[in-house]
C-alpha cells in the first residue's frame, strides 16, 4: 500500500508540474494574442478571429496530450484492481470544442443587397387588368410593361382591345404594338424585350408594372433562364380575380361592345383569303371566327342570312373568349400552387353593380384602394432576401 501510495504522489506531483508548465504556456499564448490584436492596426477583427483559431488548435493539442498520458497510467499499471484504478485514477470526460465563429460574417453581410421592386398584374381577359395598372403607375410613378402576347403586335386596335391614348392618362407603356403583325414573337422574345423594359424603368426610378393575360410570358420572364430575374428583383403578384358567370356575362357584352367600336370593319381589313390563322397578330381571336362571314361575299343570298352568319360569328368570339378566360384562371391557380406571392383581389362586386350609381367610385372600392394598399406595402417591406440572409447570418452564431 506504501509503495502504492508514493507512486501515487509522484503521478500527482507530476501532474501538477505539467498542469503548471500548459498554465504558463496558456499565459504566454495569451500575452502573443494580445500584442497581435494590439499591432492590427485597421483590422483588429480578423487578426483576433485567427488568433482565436490558433488557441483552438493548440487546446485541442493539449488535451490530445492529457489524453495520452491518462492513457499511460492505465498501461504502466496492469495489475492493479479495478476498484483502485477507478479510485486512483478516475476518467476524466473528454469536453468538446468547437471552433468559434467570427464576431462579423462578412458573407452574409455582403449577400444582404437591395433588390429592385416589380409589381405584376395578373387575371383573366376583361377583369380589368390594365385599369389597375394604369392606377397604380399613376399612384407610384410606374410604367406598365405590356404581357399580352396579342397587344404587342401592331394592328387591331379593337381586336385586341388595347389601351388608347385616352385610357392610358399619359401613363408610358411598353412592347405595346411594336412587332410586326407576321412575326414569331415567342415567350424568350417576351423575357429579353421585357427585362430591357424592367431595367430602363428602374433606371429612371420608376416601378415597372408588369401587365397582361398571357401567363405564359409572365412564367418565361420570372421563372426562365433558372429563375433569374426572381433572383434579381423582388416581385409582387396582384391577381384580378371575377366569378366565372359573372364574367362570362361581361366578356359577351364587351364583344358587344367592340363589334359597335368596329370590330368587323376591322375584321374586314385584314382579311386575306390565304391567311395563316396560326401566326403573328392573325391568332388573335376575332380574325379566324370572321373567316367563314367574309369568305361567302355575295353567295350568302339575302341580308337575314348574312345577318344570321354574322351573329354566328360573334358568338364564337364571345364563345372561345370565355374558353380562353378559363384556361387564364387555370394558369394563375398553378402560378399560386408554385409559391408565388400572389394577393387575390375579388373584384366580382363591382361587375355585379356596374351600372348602379358612380362606376369609378365603385372601382376605386373594391379594386383600386385594395391594390393601392397592397402595393404601398410591398414597396414598404424590406426585400425577402435581405430577410432570408439575416436569419442566416443569425443561425451561424
């Protein structure tokens, strides 16, 4: 037990002569980490940060060596009982260390860039899209971006129903009847021409308002080329949304209505009896539904039956325009299921009491006020990204 005892106390004192020699070592660590972090100069933080690192890997060092030593001990001693091995010499749980972080993540910091608003105007043909984006640029020094793959044709003012003059208050509009009628303007044509657009407006501090029925252009530009230009800019969805039968209803009466405006007449013009119905401005419905009233002339015998022909024509207008409304809504509702920040406006109450009292003032209630709001909020809040890397940089410490 003697003998067991003295081996016992030069261990300890051993341990103690060990223990003092890595406290004086710690010192000396300490001392060379202060006198760097004093001479930095104008970077104190990355020299603290490395010299944080270094004392990392002599720690880790020097309780690879209290290991070994530990380990020893039980080598140097076989044949002692194991009530006095773990009386003696009990194990000393391992403590982790983990590398410290920086005090700044400079990456993170750098990635937190503003992005650029843009608003897109989303809904069916005759919901009122371009109303609200004409409002809207009025309220917030916008320029709308034109997305009907239609309206960007020149021609066919009625046909197309775009925007006049008049409509427009003086708002400037882009890729509104700049191709020619023949040409293939296809969804890649639409993401390059619009984000030119997009650019130029910001360039001059505007807000690019995005609007049109074409959903598909309006997938190309946000989510083509990998997603690019959602990368880039921050988007907003405002979705003008009507009842199906409430606006089956208006879209018949609308057909109406551009039929008084001269929509025959128009028709007429560009008729050509070797027309390609699939290419250009010549896809636009109104142009093929006329084909079979122009191409009878004088056959169709008395004015009732060109009459009756006519009438036949236009409801096929108002027919495959109503088809084509459903198949806008169709779109819109996967645009929602694909995470887009979409904000329905319910504008149903003002085609049912159109007619009743002030129009505008019924508008500017139930669309235009709420599409005002949601914009100024848009434009208020900070960027998703900004967001997205803050909580980032947050989660690294």
């Amino acid at each position: 037990m003697e003998i067991l005892l003295a081996y016992r106390w030069g261990e300890l004192k051993k341990s103690g002569e060990n223990g003092k020699k890595r406290r004086q070592e710690e010192e000396g660590w300490e001392k060379t980490d202060t006198e760097q972090i004093r001479s930095a100069g104008a970077n104190p933080v990355g020299h603290l940060f490395s010299s944080l690192v270094l004392r990392e890997q002599r720690w880790n060092s020097m309780l690879r060596s209290c290991k070994a030593d530990r380990c020893s001990s039980f080598f140097r001693m076989p044949s002692y009982p194991l009530f006095l091995i773990q009386f003696w010499f009990p194990r000393v749980p391992s403590v982790p260390c983990r590398l410290l972080p920086p005090l700044v993540d400079v990456p993170a910091v750098a990635r937190m860039v503003y992005k650029d608003k843009v608003v897109f105007i989303l809904g069916t043909t005759g919901s009122g899209k371009s109303k609200l984006a004409i409002a809207l640029a009025k309220s917030f020094r916008g320029e709308v971006v034109n997305s009907d793959k239609m309206q960007v044709y020149d021609g066919l003012g009625v046909i197309t129903n775009k925007v006049t003059e008049e409509e427009s208050g003086g708002v400037p509009h882009h890729l509104l009847g700049v191709v020619h009628p023949e040409a293939d303007f296809t969804a890649s044509h639409f993401r390059r021409e619009a984000t030119r657009a997009v650019e130029s407006i910001l360039g001059r501090g505007g807000l690019p308002i995005v609007a049109g029925g074409s959903n598909s252009y309006i997938e190309e530009l946000v989510e083509g080329v990998g997603g690019e230009f959602r990368s880039r800019y921050d988007c907003c969805f405002l979705w003008v949304d009507v009842e199906l039968p409430v606006l089956h209803e208006f879209v018949s009466s609308r057909v109406d209505k551009m039929v008084e405006q001269g929509l025959v007449k128009e028709a007429r013009a560009a008729f050509r009896p070797d027309g390609d119905y699939s290419r250009g401005i010549w896809r636009s419905i109104g142009v093929s539904e006329m084909d079979g009233y122009f191409r009878s002339g004088d056959s169709a015998g008395d004015g009732e039956t060109k009459a009756r022909m006519l009438e036949a024509a236009v409801d096929a207008i108002k027919a495959n325009t109503c088809r084509l409304a459903c198949c806008q809504l169709q779109k819109i509702r996967r645009f929602c299921a694909m995470g887009w920040d979409v904000h329905r406006i319910d504008a149903t109450e003002f085609f049912q009491r159109r007619g009743r009292g002030s129009e505008e003032e019924l508008w500017e209630e139930v669309v235009g006020e709420p599409g005002a709001a949601i914009t100024r909020s848009f434009l208020a809040s900070k960027n998703q990204n900004n967001e997205l890397d803050a909580t980032a940089n947050a989660a690294t410490f």
